[in-house]
C-alpha cells in the first residue's frame, strides 16, 4: 500500500505520536493551553514541556492509520487494511476510512471517501489541498475533505492541475532535464519566464510572493532572492508580472559538512 504525505514549506513544524491501542487512532500530542498548575503525567520528563492527549475512536480492526496536518489545526488521518495482528478476529474487509479535523486534532469528523474499496491508496496533504489517489483515480478536495474533484493524470501519475499541493512554487520540470522554478496553476506547474542567475535551482522556499531558491554547485551554496514586479505588458497587450532577483554576493563554500564565506 502507498502511503505519502505533502507538507507545506512553512515555518510550523507539526510533531505527531501515533500509539495505537485498541480501535483509538493513537495519540496526537500537542503543547496545551497554559495551565495554573504542571501536569502530573508520568510520561512528561521532569522539566520537559507538558503535552495534551487528543484521542480520536475509529472501527476496530484496522492497522495503523495514516495522519498528516496542513497547518496547527488542519489535519486528516486515514486507515486502510485490516490489522492482521488480531488473527482469526480481523474483518474481511477493511475499506478506507477518512477522517479530519480543523482543531489540531480536539474533535475529529468522518468524511467519505471517494473511492474506498480499491487496493491501493495515498494521500498527499499541503498548501489548502488534499489529495487522494485509489489505484488509478485521484481525487482533490480544497474545503476539508468534505467534496472532491476527480481528475485524471498521464500514465496514472498525479493530475498536473493537483500539483498546488506541492506548494505554489516548486522545482520542476520541463523535457531538458534543467531545474527550474515553477509555478502551480490549474494546468500545471509552468516555469517562470525570468529564471535566478544561480549555476543550479535545487531548493525553493517562500512566504507570500517572496521566494528564496538554492542549489549547491561545484562546492559553493548559491542563493537568490526573487520578488515580482507588476509590469505594463505581459506579452498580449495586458498588464503582467515580472520577476526581479538578487542574489547572495559572497557564495558559501561547502567544507566538511560546514558552510564558510570565501
């Protein structure tokens, strides 16, 4: 079974420990709200931070699910396949079962899955989207996993209009095999027409429209900083946007696992 997982390039790291026991989903830990007195749990180390449980009940008899959060508090979590651990007790059939939540995990609602009986399943989740492949098909939801759009991609590959899950702007693409960075629309990730004056796109991060893009060359970190600039034609007669960059003056030179300015 394919299980994957897309996460957004923010600077919220989520943390989640999954103990299955019986038919509960496992633990999700999260810093709770500040309390007047410290938590007397056994399992929080002396001086460590204090964690809150949030269980979540799901039917029994399937394996461990799957979890992956889009933010602080948008999550969603999937089990599909039986727990053959219990033997003789397992089901029959244990078809997928979708789950979200838009509190960090304090309350858990079902949804329907589009296509649960199929063998093969995984979900993707990032930037606003959650994405669901069973077997051949994909599905997309963009509000919580309440409806979904089916589409249908080349060789059974992700459907290009999914691709936003991945983030606006990402690494990609064309037949030359050169890395470029693109960005997400409807029809696909497209490469920006003004391309950073770095040797090699490896990396892209952003917040907002401000992008950071980095690769490693010949020893060297190479950075460049891009911000788009409204301009007067877009190449049709209409208005449009152009990608200004600048880059790291002083290029690091990798050393023993170190970076050091040269």
């Amino acid at each position: 079974m394919r299980r994957r997982a897309g996460g957004s390039i923010t600077a919220i790291v989520l943390s989640a420990l999954l103990i299955l026991t019986g038919c509960s989903i496992g633990d999700i830990r999260r810093p709770p709200p500040d309390r007047a007195a410290p938590s007397t749990d056994a399992t929080v180390p002396v001086g460590g931070p204090a964690v809150e449980v949030r269980p979540m009940r799901v039917p029994a008899g399937y394996a461990a699910p799957f979890v992956a959060f889009d933010d602080a508090k948008h999550g969603y979590a999937y089990f599909h396949g039986c727990d053959t651990s219990v033997g003789a007790g397992a089901p029959a059939s244990c078809p997928a079962v979708l789950y979200a939540t838009a509190d960090g995990g304090r309350s858990w609602q079902h949804r329907e899955h589009p296509d649960p009986a199929v063998a093969e399943h995984s979900m993707l989740v990032g930037h606003g989207s959650l994405v669901l492949s069973a077997d051949a098909a994909w599905y997309r939801s963009l509000d919580g996993g309440v409806t979904f759009t089916r589409g249908n991609g080349p060789d059974g590959s992700m459907p290009p209009e999914f691709a936003a899950v991945h983030g606006r702007y990402q690494v990609c693409c064309g037949s030359d095999g050169v890395a470029r960075v693109g960005e997400a629309t409807q029809v696909g990730v497209k490469p920006l027409a003004q391309q950073p004056p770095i040797p090699v796109v490896q990396t892209v991060g952003y917040i907002g429209d401000k992008l950071t893009v980095a690769g490693l060359h010949d020893g060297r970190l190479h950075v460049a900083f891009g911000a788009p600039v409204a301009t007067d034609d877009d190449g049709g007669g209409g208005t449009g946007v152009r990608w200004l960059w600048r880059t790291d003056a002083s290029p690091s030179r990798i050393r023993s696992g170190s970076a050091s300015s040269s």
